[in-house]
C-alpha cells in the first residue's frame, strides 16, 4: 500500500513490493526442482479474501520472490544449472535466480484451497519464500510446441533421465 | 545493485524492483486487449548482453509493471474486466490490475531480437510500461486443458465473439 512508485527520475525508478503470504514445504532443494512435490501456500490474513473463486481453476501461476538467491552482482550471463562445463548463456534466456528482479515464476497444479490454504503440486520455491502474486492460468497461457533451443532441451533430457519429472 | 531486501522485520518486508526495460507500442489500450498486437521492447543498455540466446525461444515470458493501473487500496475482490452486471470475483482468481502487487504478466511469441529490441507479439501492456524481466518459455509451463471455471469461459467467449482473439 502507499506509496508504489519510490522514484520517477527518468532511468531510476523503483518499485516496491509486499510478500501476501509464504511457501511451506519440507522437500529439499533438490527434490522441489522435480516439480513433483506438492506445496502448501499460507496466504496472509489480510488478503485471504482475494482468494475466493480461486478453486474454479486447476492451474495457478505463482510469483515469489527469490529470496534464497544469489545476490545479483551484474552478471548478465550464467552457466545454465551452475554448469560450469556448459557454455555459458544470458541470464533472460535462462530461469536462474541471478537476475536484477530475482522474481520466480512458477505454474502449478491446484490441488485444494482451504481457507488460506492452497495445496499445489509442482512448486519450486523453498520453504518460507515470501509470495508475492497468485494468478489465474487459462488456455492462453498454454502454447502447444513452444521452440527451445537446443542447449536447453538437452539439459532438460539429462534432468529427465536422472529424476521423473512430471508435468504437472 | 544493492540492498533488495528493505526490512524483514516479520509482517513487514518490501523488495525493491527495477525496470530492465520498457515497452513500445502505438496500439491503443482497447487493442492490446486482444493479444494479436505487434509490440518493442526495448532493454536498457546495461542489461543488453543479458539477452544473448534468447532468439532460440518462440515464446517468453514478460514481468512487468502495471505502472498505469489503479492504484490499490486494498479491496480483494472486483467485477472481472470491470462488469459491473457480473459477480464479484477474488482477486486472485482475476488477472485484474488491482492486486496487492501490481505485478503484469504475459506469455509473448517472440518475433525477432535486434541488439537490445526484442519485436513480440501478444503483449497486452501499455506503451511506455517498465517491464521487470524476461523468462523463457518452454513445454513445463504448458499445460494441455487447464480447467477454468465457467463465469471465466464465458467472459473469454464473448471477448473472442466481439474480437478475433489470436493464440499467441
């Protein structure tokens, strides 16, 4: 609330933003990357109101904050996964949390809402990650054969074979 | 980059954003509702070089701001696309302008990449709009037929009958 919008000085401009609730998981790091692991959501008593109607739909994006993440340093590009035997890749054609606005975006299967509470399968953002949006997501959110390059989808194949990764 | 995270004195927490970018378009609002609009984005020059490999994806993702929305004052519910003949929904269960964090997000097919001006398609945010990162898109964030419940298919069926709603 207040105030949003810190600064308008032509090329500094900020933006403020407000956790609306928390991720709860005791999956590990690792196991949360397979994006099998179901979740719960805690919103915030103050914006649980917002979630109603939220279970018409079976799909959800959730924006959080990287809060775990490296602290962005100006690297621009990165070796995907931490890869240091890949080359190395600009950050925006990767989903890695070194970026200026560490934001993780993550879809997810809705598996109930109780309350406050949402159980969500696929989620891979840490235990106590600070939420920052809930959305809803439709067919227009859904491209059926999105092109990846090659890098990437071969990186996802060895992530594959080594752990079922389950669409959720 | 500094410090991102302001204070995390238990409920109080903020993040500080920055733009990386800003959009270019000369569509008016009510077309760019209809995602079949041809839009720049164009990254500031010190995040250029975050952008290499990125013309090996169709698709992205684009946070942005909704600098040009209302400004929140903390209602949780609102009339989907401002119906006010329609029930009032959750905002979370909306893709509404009024939200907590007035974070955008839009699935773009990406058309081309010159230097540091990317030329999308599908992009439903306003000229001028500081846009907050880019991801890529790929197969895991697709999801054959999200279920959505039916006041939601029913504002998309009449927002397709009065415009060719493209699929991006």
């Amino acid at each position: 609330m207040g105030e949003r919008l810190v600064s308008t000085r032509s090329a500094v401009m900020q933006f403020k933003l407000m956790p609306i609730g928390h991720v709860v998981t005791d999956a590990s790091h690792e196991e949360l990357r397979h994006r099998t692991v179901v979740s719960k959501i805690i919103i915030d008593r103050k914006y649980a109101k917002g979630l109603r109607d939220l279970e018409g739909f079976s799909h959800l994006y959730v924006l959080f904050f990287l809060h775990e993440g490296p602290k962005w340093k100006g690297k621009l590009s990165v070796h995907p996964r931490g890869r240091i035997d890949l080359s190395e890749r600009g950050i925006f054609a990767t989903r890695s949390p070194h970026r200026p606005n560490p934001i993780g975006l993550t879809l997810v299967k809705l598996l109930s809402r109780r309350g406050r509470t949402l159980t969500v399968r696929g989620l891979d953002a840490y235990d106590g990650t600070p939420v920052l949006d809930i959305k809803p997501y439709d067919e227009e959110d859904s491209t059926p054969r999105p092109r990846v390059p090659r890098w990437w989808r071969e990186l996802k194949r060895e992530s594959k074979r080594k752990h079922r990764v389950a669409r959720v």
